[in-house]
C-alpha cells in the first residue's frame, strides 16, 4: 500500500508533537531536579506516555537532554551570529539582551540550568554537556563584543560586560517569587506587559555598557 504525501506529512507531524511534548515535559523536572535525579519514567509519566515511548524518539536520557539544550540554546548563539552581520552592528548590539530575553521567555527553566553547571551542582554527564554550551555561548558573546569595538577592552573587561549582561538576563527568571513579593501574587514575570519593560530596560543597561 503506498501512503500519500499528506499522510506521511500527518504521521511526521505527529511524531514531531510528540517530541516537544517530551522535551517540554523534560526541561522543568531538568531544572528542578538536576539531571542525575530526573529519570526517564519521570519525563514519560509528565507527558501521560510509557517509557519505551521516549526511546522511539530519543536514543537515551543523554540524547534527550542534548535535544532540549539544543533546542533551547542554538537559537541564541544563532542571534548572536546574526547580530554580527547586522548592517548597523551598534544598533543590534544593543538589543541583544532583549533579544536574548525574549528567547529565554520561550525555555524559562534554562537558568536554572545554567546556574546548576555554573555552580557545580550538577557535575556528572548532564553538567558537561550543559558546560560544553555555556562555554559555546561565552565564546561567541567574547566575539560578539571584540567584534563591536571590544577591542579596546582588556579581555577581563570584556569578560566582565559579557557575565553582567548573562546574570541580568538569566536573574530574571530566577526571581518570580521575590518579584511576587514586592508587586503581588497576579503579577507574573512572564506576562507580555511586564516582559516588554524588562526588554526595554535591558536595552538601556546595554547601551549605558556600550557607552561606557
């Protein structure tokens, strides 16, 4: 029996849902618990599916976990690439942590992530690979600054301007409760309104460094 293109378009696009259920199910037990405590039958109960349905997607917890970060993290070192081609590289400099924020209000439990391998809490299998992209996108954001006039910063200083604009960027998704309360339980850091402001500060912080 030959399947037609649309059936064979269905049967991928179903099993593409399937995908980012898993991951999507996957990246905040990651985040809360660490990768070494996070199991399969964990992610598989949060999606409502048995185990061996995660190895039809996924090789094994390694690959899935590599999965998510990629997923997550390839389209703010792709931002960053970008930016650098950027025919006024200024202009786009400077919006960079917006852009960067915006990416992150996609993947919220990526912070926590990256404070887990930052920290030393996760050094086994998961804090590797995690490390392995962190220094991936220190590198490139080190490129990025040299590139917009960095140049005549030490590489301290670049350093520097690089974890700065990371801690505000990454902080904030980190301090849902304390913003809760200083402004009230109905404000959520992920709401568009309050999200566009942190946007707009961030944009400020980054010219002020720039500038600077």
């Amino acid at each position: 029996m030959i399947v037609g293109v649309d059936a064979k378009v269905k049967a991928r696009t179903k099993g593409q849902q399937t995908t980012d259920r898993i991951l999507n199910a996957a990246e905040p037990l990651f985040a809360a618990q660490g990768y070494e405590a996070t199991s399969l039958r964990m992610i598989a109960s949060a999606v409502g599916i048995r185990v061996p349905g995660i190895y039809n997607h996924f090789e094994n917890k390694r690959a899935l976990y590599r999965a998510m970060l990629d997923r997550a993290l390839m389209p703010m070192e792709n931002a960053m690439r970008e930016h650098l081609e950027h025919p006024d590289s200024g202009q786009a400099f400077a919006s960079l942590p917006a852009v960067m924020t915006e990416l992150l209000a996609e993947h919220p439990a990526m912070p926590a992530l990256f404070l887990q391998a930052l920290q030393g809490r996760d050094d086994g299998e998961g804090g590797a690979i995690m490390t392995e992209w962190l220094q991936k996108l220190f590198a490139s954001g080190m490129e990025t600054t040299k590139s917009l006039g960095g140049t005549r910063l030490s590489r301290e200083d670049m350093a520097l301007r690089i974890i700065a604009m990371f801690n505000l960027c990454c902080g904030y998704f980190l301090c849902q409760s304390a913003f809760a309360s200083m402004v009230g339980d109905q404000h959520k850091l992920d709401d568009d309104s309050i999200l566009k402001k942190q946007k707009q500060l961030l944009a400020r912080v980054q010219l002020a460094i720039m500038l600077d």
